[in-house]
C-alpha cells in the first residue's frame, strides 16, 4: 500500500518529505525514496544519457529563477514517469552546489534549496559538509545524489534534527 501512495504522490507532484511530516507516507518510505532516486540520478549523471533537445527546452521553460551556474540536465523514470533534473555544476574544483538544482516532473518544478549556493573546498581532513534544509524536514534526493557524486558525507540540518547522508544513504544523527 505504501508503495501506491509513493508512486501516487510523485504523480500529482507531492513532496513526500512533506507527506510524511503530515502523517500520509511513513518517514522510513520518505527517506528510501530519496535514497533511491538519489542513486538513480547518480547513476544517470555518471553514464550520461542522452535527452532529447525538445524535453530539455520544454522542461526549463517552466523553471523562472536559473542560479548563475552552469547546468547539466539529465532524465530518469520515477514510477514510469520521465522526470529532468537541472543540475548546477560548480565552478570551483571541490566546492558542492547545494542550490539551486532543479527536478522537473509533469507541470511540478522542484527546487533542491530556497537560495543559490555553493560551499567552499573543505579543509583536508574534514568529516564532511554541512547544510541546513528548510524545504522539508527530511534530506531529499538532491542531498543523496550529491553526497555519491562528491564522496563525501553530507550533514542536513532540518526540523527533525541532523541528519547524516554518506554514500547515498541517510541516518538521523541527531533528533530535534
């Protein structure tokens, strides 16, 4: 039964982090799923498919605020929907763009983070980034993606607590 009221949420463009602070989707479910497309779209960045030029432009007509990076687009299926990310690239060797990425789904534009950003390198040794999330109160899938491409635990900061996103995986450190 969960698994319907992912795929039905994705459809009608929930987000299930959301969905599961107000009851309707477990957090377990909540956070497999960001999981799970993080690794999807990881796997995707990593062999490079190729998208249809149409898609790309019809998808980022619907985008209005770009940050002032360079984007790579990409496409997966989630729950047999095609779904394009925009993905800002960093203009800096070792530095992580946290925002703005975007997931183009149907009608349904989500950001990754309210603001466009990017970290600086961190020092040798460091345990990983940190970043607080005010879209939702679990990491998403941007944050599972992220922490694959970059090898390096993510610390999300949210209003469930501190959460740690290592290798695509995710695990409440702290609760609120």
């Amino acid at each position: 039964m969960n698994r319907l009221l992912i795929a039905i949420a994705f459809l009608l463009g929930f987000n299930l982090s959301v969905l599961a602070e107000e009851g309707s989707v477990d957090e377990k479910s909540a956070l497999k799923y960001s999981e799970d497309v993080g690794l999807l779209l990881f796997n995707a960045v990593t062999n490079g498919a190729p998208i249809e030029a149409q898609l790309v432009e019809a998808a980022k007509s619907k985008i209005t605020e770009f940050c002032d990076f360079q984007y790579q687009s990409t496409q997966i299926s989630i729950a047999g929907q095609p779904t394009l990310f925009f993905l800002a690239k960093s203009p800096i060797e070792g530095s992580i763009v946290f925002g703005r990425h975007y997931k183009v789904a149907g009608a349904t534009v989500t950001p990754s983070t309210v603001s466009c950003f990017a970290t600086q390198p961190g020092p040798p040794g460091a345990a990983g980034a940190f970043i607080t999330h005010l879209l939702s109160p679990y990491p998403t899938e941007f944050h599972a993606f992220l922490s694959l491409l970059h090898k390096t635990p993510i610390f999300v900061g949210t209003s469930k607590g501190v959460w740690q996103v290592d290798n695509g995986k995710i695990s409440l450190v702290q609760a609120r």
